[in-house]
C-alpha cells in the first residue's frame, strides 16, 4: 500500500503543557506566600502586590503595542514579575515604588530586549537592583514588624531584619540568639521582618513542592544553591549555623522562583549545578565581607549573565561530532 511521507519543520516532538500553563502554575505556587504577606504584614502588603501586578500588566500591553508585538499579557509571564517585584520590596515602601520597579522590570529588562524569552537577567531582580541603587533609604529602612509584634526574636527592635542586625549589632549575645530555636521557627513560618515574600520558608516550599510535582522546576539548581550555602556557613567564619542563613533574607525566594527561572538559568544538566554552586558561594561571600547584609539577589543577576558561558562550556557532545582542528 502506497503510504504519503510528509516532512514537517523541526521540532517533531511536542508537548501539551505551553508557556501559559507554566507561567499560571508559578502564579498558583507564589500564591501561599503572597497570603502569608498579608497575614503578616496587614492589607498593605497585598495593596503593594496589587500595584506592582496591574503595573505590569500594563506596562506589558503598552510596550507590546508600541512595538508590534503580540499581545500577551494573558500568558501570566507579566503577573509573575509583578508578584515578584513586590516580594522583593519591604512593606513600608511609598506606594509608587512597586509600580516604578514593574516599569523598570518589564520595559527596560524585558520588552526593549525582545519579550518573553530574550531578557538575559531576571526582570524582578534587576528591578530590585534598580530601586536599591535610585533609592537606597527607602528600599533598604523601611521595615516593618509582623503582626504580632516580634521581629528576629527581639521584642525591641522594630526596625531590622535578622541578617541586618548582625551588621548593626554584631554582639555575642545577638549571634547566639539568633541561633537559638524560637529565632529559627521565625524564620522558617515567617514571623521576622524582611521584604514581603521572602520571610515565611514555609509557604515558599510549599509552591516549590507544587511546581516540583508538576515537573516545572528542576531541583537541581535550589538544592546546589541551598546546599552550597549550608555547606560555606560551616566552613567560613560565620558563627551563624546553616538553618539561619538558609531561612534568612531571600534564599528562599531566590533559590526557588527566581535562581530556577527558564530564561535566565543553564539549559544543561551540568550547568545547573554549576548555576546553583556559583550563586550560593557569591551569596555567602556577600553577606559576610560585603557592605550590604543580603547577597542573593546581586549572586543571581551575575550568574544570569554567565549563563550563556556556562551553556557553552557544558553543552553535551552531539554523537558523531568530532573536534575543530
């Protein structure tokens, strides 16, 4: 029997989950920590969310137009930074912040680069570098306690986060407290002060797990992230015990949504480790010998730019190739 061959343009295998689907499900993971912001830090935290979320939006669908491009602010790609851009900001910052750090995120590090898939660092981070840099004071002060009162542990301070107060009040009696049991059950449910998404590791393993069965995350960059910064804390002079710097500041945040990032990170096996390796040493290095008390964002933003030299460096060899004389 006489049987028609067709031959199509590559790719020939195909997959039923899209770009929407991926980018919806990170919406739903991010959703836990979006409501422990709210719980801890009061309705402003979701009205600094809801900002930086319809700024995105719109900001997206202005710039697509202005260029010519297809519409797609349905996709949940611009809600995700949005999100992202809040978490990264503390609750007391004036309500224009968030919508400044969407513009910065989506016009300058995304739409002018291409879109969705030709920006070559993390949108939100780099937002955040932004508005660190611009406006220090505000990004970097504005702290807030937690509903119930407690920050780090201390009933008086109001003003700090955990990893600021070993720059501020490097004292014995501060370690050894923030080492203690009750200070790392802050950390880890989210009691402390810090910036709106990162302070529950909780809620933020929570969505990780939900990604992680959906088989949207790959484990290996977080595990080499987290574990390179556990490992470091025990052989540098920290005097800090592993669980603090791992629930501490935005490991958590950075390790899990914004360090694994499809656009910013390895596409190869072996160049995730080395993604994940780099940023744990680069954030360790920070927090301990760098004027600024977190590390995580600056660690993620310089390995986003060696991404594509470790692509090059790790990229298996295709069978039958052979070597350039």
């Amino acid at each position: 029997m006489h049987k028609e061959l067709y031959v199509s343009v590559s790719p020939h295998l195909r997959s039923r989950i899209s770009i929407q689907t991926i980018m919806w499900s990170v919406v739903i993971a991010l959703i836990p920590a979006l409501i422990g912001s709210v719980y801890f830090f009061g309705y402003r935290a979701l009205l600094i969310n809801g900002l930086a979320i319809v700024s995105a939006l719109g900001f997206e669908l202005v710039t697509q137009k202005l260029f010519g491009r297809r519409i797609t602010v349905t996709d949940g790609s611009a809600v995700i930074t949005g999100m992202l851009v809040a978490f990264n900001l503390p609750p007391g910052v004036p309500l224009w912040i968030p919508i400044i750090g969407s513009a910065f995120a989506i016009i300058i590090v995304k739409q002018i680069f291409g879109g969705l898939g030709y920006n070559f660092v993390n949108p939100a981070l780099a937002a955040r570098a932004f508005l660190v840099i611009s406006w220090p004071q505000l990004i970097t002060a504005n702290w807030l306690p937690p509903q119930s009162g407690f920050l780090a542990g201390y009933d008086a301070v109001t003003q700090a986060t955990p990893l600021s107060l070993i720059k501020t009040i490097p004292d014995i009696s501060v370690i050894q407290n923030l080492n203690s049991w009750p200070v790392l059950k802050n950390l880890m449910l989210g009691n402390v002060g810090g910036c709106l998404g990162e302070t529950s590791a909780v809620l933020l393993l929570i969505g990780a797990i939900y990604l992680l069965i959906r088989g949207f995350v790959n484990y290996r960059i977080p595990l080499a992230y987290i574990g390179t910064v556990a490992l470091l804390s025990l052989i540098l002079p920290t005097k800090l015990s592993p669980l603090f710097h791992i629930f501490s500041g935005g490991l958590m945040l950075g390790a899990l949504f914004m360090a694994t990032d499809y656009v910013t990170s390895p596409l190869t096996t072996q160049g995730k480790w080395i993604f994940g390796i780099g940023c744990g040493v680069l954030t360790m290095l920070i927090r301990l010998w760098g004027g600024y008390p977190e590390g995580v964002s600056y660690s993620i933003l310089l390995m986003n730019v060696a991404t594509p030299l470790i692509d090059r460096y790790t990229r298996p060899k295709i069978f039958g190739e052979t070597k350039k004389q």
